[in-house]
C-alpha cells in the first residue's frame, strides 16, 4: 500500500526548453507541449458544456490544481455567461507550486495570465481560498484520497486532472473515483484528458455513464460521463 502524505510538499519543478513545467514527483508535463489553455478549454470547459450549464451556485470540483490554468479559464468562461452568483472552485493538489513557478508557467497563456493577478497576489500569501469577482475558489493541500472523503460539497462539474494514471496512478484509483461519485450533484459530470480503461471502469463502477470522445490535438480520445439517477 503507498504511504499516504501527511504534510504539504511544495512541487519540485523542472523546465523544458519550450517552457513547459515537469513535475519531478511523476515525470509529467502540467499542460500540452501544444496549446495548454485550448487543450483545457477542450477538455473541461467544452467537454463539461460549461457554457450552458453555468447558473447561481454551480460547484466545479478538480483533482489536481497544478498550474491554476483550469480554474483560470472556468473563471473566464464563466464571466463569458454572465457571472452567475455563488459559482465557485475546489481543487484538491497534493503538491502545490510555489507562486513564482506557476506565474512563469502562466506567461505562456497570455488570456490566462491577464486576469491572475488577484489570484496570483492570494497565492503568494499564502492564501488558499480566495474570490475572483464572485467566482470562489478553494484548494485543498494534502492527498485527495484523504481531503476528498472529509469534503462536505458536491460537484456540478468534475476536472479530473492528475498527472498521467501510469506515472501517477494514485489518483486514479477505484476508491477515489468513488469518492468524485459520492461528491457529485445529480445529473452531475466529469471529463479527463486520459481514456485509460481503467479509469474508465472506475467511474463506472463509482456511478457515470461514461463515454469516450475524441481528445484534443494529438490524442485520439478523452473521456466524459454523467452520474447515473
């Protein structure tokens, strides 16, 4: 059994040349070596169908916050549909980057890094929950097969968004794929960039129809579902 994280470990970064992040834990890219910010609006934005679901109260729940690039963009797609009152974000990030790191990573997504300079200001405080205009935000520290069980909300919309499920299959497991059953809203949904069968068995059994749908750029497949009545 992996020994479970019990303090905040802040990531451990390298760069490649082309300016992507690595995270040393798991050897993995934080975002496309094509178009990071158009792979997530793909993925979770479009796959999630954020832009007609949107409403007062609606809750995005994550694994994996990383760089901060998918909440910035539900941030922009939400002010895009109005700004629907007490919308808000929860991430659960086992290795949190320091704020200089992911304000290096963001300088390659000019549209992102335009408007992160109130969460960019929280996070160098120290901040962990923090309001963009009305949109709220909480990450979570620590490992999400903990964190997640003791969360008291439901997702209207998941971003399953850990590192690759062969470098970093905890995050994967059936056991917490239930838990992301357990805290979803009826008629809730879930998209992740990766189409292991694995994966997708686990959501299954945690409680989605779960489909495979064509993935962005390069790779042939992503998956998506809904939570099952």
């Amino acid at each position: 059994m992996t020994k479970r994280q019990t303090a905040t470990i802040t990531a451990s970064i390298t760069w490649k040349d082309s300016g992507v992040p690595v995270a040393e834990q798991f050897d993995d890219p934080y975002f496309s070596l094509e178009d990071g910010l158009a792979e997530t609006r793909h993925v979770f934005i479009e796959g999630n169908d954020l832009a007609t679901r949107f409403r007062p109260g609606f809750q995005i729940a994550e694994l994996g916050f990383g760089t901060g690039l998918n909440m910035l963009a539900a941030y922009i797609a939400w002010r895009a549909a109005g700004s629907p009152v007490g919308a808000g974000f929860t991430s659960f990030e086992a290795f949190p980057m320091d704020a200089a790191d992911i304000d290096r990573a963001l300088q390659a997504f000019p549209e992102a890094h335009a408007v992160a300079g109130p969460f960019m200001e929280a996070w160098e405080q120290g901040a962990r929950r923090f309001d963009l205009d009305g949109f709220s935000v909480e990450v979570i520290e620590g490992d999400a097969r903990d964190t997640l069980a003791a969360w008291d909300g439901k997702a209207d919309a998941w971003f399953l968004d850990g590192f690759s499920p062969a470098k970093n299959p905890e995050l994967w497991g059936e056991a917490l794929m239930g838990e992301v059953g357990r805290h979803t809203a009826p008629n809730g949904t879930f998209t992740t960039y990766t189409a292991a069968g694995f994966v997708r068995r686990a959501l299954d059994v945690a409680g989605f129809d779960v489909e495979r749908v064509p993935g962005y750029g390069r790779k042939r497949h992503m998956s998506r579902g809904t939570l099952r009545p």
